[in-house]
C-alpha cells in the first residue's frame, strides 16, 4: 500500500511530563527533517537535535529517531521527536510538522498502516490496543502474545487442517472418474472431528482472552435476605453493599471490581427475586434479570438455614441455560458442619459473614471460567469468539454432509465459509466497516 499523505500525532498522553514524543510517517518524512531538524538523522540512531518552526526559532532541544521503511513500525518512513514534555512545546512542534504539509492522524491511523502495510496482522494489530489498555499483568502477558503473533499462529494451524480437507473435498469433485487415493469418507469424518476439537480448544482460550480483556461479569441473584449483599462484601473485601435485616434492602443494579488471581471480574449484586407490587422493587428486579441475562457466571445465593425452597427452583428454572451456575448456600456457620460438604463442584457452603467456604468458591469460580492463569493464553475479543463459533458450525455442517453422502459440493461450501470466518480474525478477509470499528478504539498517535 502507498499512502501519498504523511501524518503526525502527539504520542504521548496530555498533560505535563519528563518527556513528550511526537510521531510522523509517510512520503514526506524526509522533507519534514530538513525543515525541523536542518537534516535526516542516521537511521535507528538517536541524534541530539535543536527542532525549529518555519521561522528558524528553536523550540527545544531533544532526541530525534528516523526509520526508513519499510523496515518501522508503519512500513513507511518515520521520525519521531523527542522532547520535554511541556504542552506548549508539544503544540509548537506539532504546528511546524503541520506547516509542512503533514495532516493530524486519525485514532489508531499508525497502528492501521502497519495493518494494510502487511507489517502486523489484524490480531496483532488490534493487541497493540490490548497491550495499552491491559488491566492486569495476566492480560497484558496474554496481549503480548497475541503481539507477538501466538494468536494468529494458532488461526493459522486451523487454516492448514481445514485447507487439508477442503483439497481433497474438491479434488473428489474434480476427479471423481478417476482412480485418485483420496482419504475415504470415515477418514473425512475423522479429520473433521479433529479439526472440531481443536477449534473448541481455540475458543475456550480466547474466550479466557476476551475475559482477561473485558472482564467477566458475574451477577449475584436470589431470594430476599439470602446474603448477596454481604457476599458482595466479602469477597470484595469492602462494605460497599448496604445489608440490613430487612428484606428488599437492595433496589437496583451495584457493580464492583475483583480481580480473582489476575482475571477481572465484574461482581454485580441484583435486587432480590420475588414477587413485588412495589414499582421501585419491582424495576430493580426487572433490570436484575437483564442483568443475569448478560451474565458470563451467575452465583445462585440460598440461604441454608432455610434450606432450597420452592421460590428458589422458581428462580433456577429461569436462569438462561447457556450461563453456567454456582450455588452458593450461604450461612454455613449457622448449620453443623458434616452438612457443609458436597461433591459437587459448583454446590459451596460458604459463610458471608465469617469468610468460610470463600476460597473454596474462588477456586470453583476459576475452573468456571476456565481461568488457569497460564501465560499460554492470548487476549481475544468478541469478534474473534464470533468468528471462531461460525467457523466450528461450518465445519459441523461438513462433517454432517459427508457423513450422510448429501454432497461433496454443498460439504466443500460449508468447508469455504468456515475458512472465510477464519480469515476475518486475521484480517485476509475484512471490511472497511470493520477495519473503522477496530482502529477508532485506538489512542492518537498509535
């Protein structure tokens, strides 16, 4: 790609700093250095440099940097200025790029141009981001693969088997008359069963990913006085919730951060589910279950000295059936102890106001979210899940195809559409919409 503008952004945050930077790339990067800095630098040397306006006045003294292209960050040339960071500075300098005929970049442009430059692909590319805005040392670890290109290592292992299959799809259509080793039909199903398995690995990872890098939410429901605020509390190790004995304390939506051993969660505490002719009541359970419907997790609180009741399974037999569930049977200090056991995993006894049982339900938490905390996954986003989901029901249709002899034609369509999902992660296959939508999250200057 040719770009026949060059652009130029402040690169650094506003505000007052030690040091300020400001980024230009483009055609014209040699001119905007003779006319800044009276030469070219070096390339990948720092030069100490006076920097002046059109008018010969030095506005600072600081480093200069210049690469060529196509070997930078953009692919094209570019210059970066160093210098103190004063705003007045920065703004002084980034008039005299201007008047050289330089634009201001739009968010993101730097980190596009490496993108349409073949110089970063679309999952590195959007890590870049992922990398800034990391909340975690868990998440930026997970972005700084992705950068690296761990993430789109793993799409490209995936392509190579589904291309496998759609060869021999195809050439069993070319060459059916003749007498060609092809792989027979059970060997098919079974490459295709493989490449199933594995794209479910890949989501399972990326859905860790786009956790890491969104947070999970995870919303607290249950009766009235079942302890949710209190649990709220406990595990956030704060008093932000307000408990009383008093049924209905809690009248709308209250979100508090945790991070659990590195992965954010979103912890939500919902108004109690029953039945209400109170509007206000009534509208804090409304947006309760929005919310539960939203949810990545939900913790079924129920009080244990009362024990499950029917207004309980009422409330389980509502929650969405593609959010997991942990039932948390609160108020375990109150019972014996022999009855504060289970087997199963996502039933745990705890205590709200004690903290027993709250390591215990961390742990449970984690393996819900398939959180291991290893550094081998990448950071995802939705997008990618989307892509990845669409890819696996493709490949489903296949192996259905093949395995029921409906046609190797219709097989090897579903076996295209899949590898055009996969090429959306990447970026092979993509649109300006959604190149917008990507890079308009950036910071200027990256």
């Amino acid at each position: 790609m040719i770009n026949r503008d060059t652009i130029v952004a402040i690169a650094t945050p506003p505000g007052r700093g030690g040091v300020g930077i400001i980024r230009v790339s483009g055609p014209h990067v040699g001119h905007v250095a003779i006319t800044v800095l009276g030469k070219l630098p070096t390339p990948r040397m720092a030069l100490l440099s006076h920097f002046w306006d059109l008018q010969g006045e030095t506005i600072d003294i600081g480093l200069s940097l210049f690469f060529p292209g196509p070997n930078s960050y953009t692919g094209e040339d570019v210059l970066e200025f160093q210098t103190h960071g004063s705003p007045i500075i920065l703004d002084q300098l980034l008039k005299s790029v201007l008047d050289c005929g330089c634009r201001l970049a739009r968010p993101g442009e730097f980190t596009e141009r490496a993108f349409l430059n073949s110089r970063l692909d679309l999952t590195q590319a959007e890590a870049v981001a992922d990398l800034i805005d990391a909340g975690s040392v868990a998440a930026a670890k997970s972005a700084l693969r992705s950068l690296t290109g761990a993430f789109a290592e793993r799409i490209e292992q995936l392509l190579e088997q589904l291309i496998g299959i759609r060869t021999h799809l195809e050439a069993s259509m070319d060459f059916a008359d003749e007498a060609l080793e092809l792989s027979s039909q059970a060997q098919l199903i079974r490459q295709f069963a493989t490449l199933r398995e594995h794209i479910d690995l890949t989501v399972q990872r990326a859905q860790q990913g786009v956790q890491l890098k969104e947070g999970a939410r995870l919303v607290i429901a249950g009766q009235p006085n079942a302890g949710k605020s209190s649990l709220l509390n406990c595990l956030t190790d704060s008093q932000t919730a307000i408990v009383t004995d008093v049924a209905g304390t809690t009248r709308d939506i209250l979100s508090q951060p945790l991070s659990l051993d590195g992965l954010p969660l979103h912890l939500i505490d919902t108004a109690g589910l029953r039945e209400s002719t109170d509007p206000v009541e009534s509208e804090g359970i409304r947006r309760a279950w929005q919310a539960i419907a939203q949810a990545d997790a939900v913790l079924l609180v129920i009080d244990l000295t009362k024990g499950e009741q029917s207004e309980d399974q009422k409330i389980r037999s509502r929650l969405p059936t593609d959010v997991p569930v942990i039932t948390v049977m609160n108020k375990c200090d109150q019972i014996s102890p022999q009855k504060n056991t289970s087997t199963d995993p996502y039933l745990v006894y705890v205590s709200a106001l004690t903290g027993e049982g709250i390591d215990t339900l961390r742990t449970r938490l984690k393996d819900l979210l398939h959180y291991s905390g290893e550094d081998a996954v990448f950071i995802a986003r939705r997008r990618h899940l989307d892509a990845l989901k669409r890819a696996a029901h493709h490949v489903e249709k296949a192996q259905q195809l093949t395995q029921d002899n409906a046609g190797l034609e219709l097989a090897a369509e579903e076996c295209r559409q899949a590898q055009l999902a996969f090429d959306e992660i990447t970026g092979r296959f993509t649109t300006e919409d959604l190149l917008g939508r990507i890079f308009s999250d950036f910071c200027i200057g990256k």
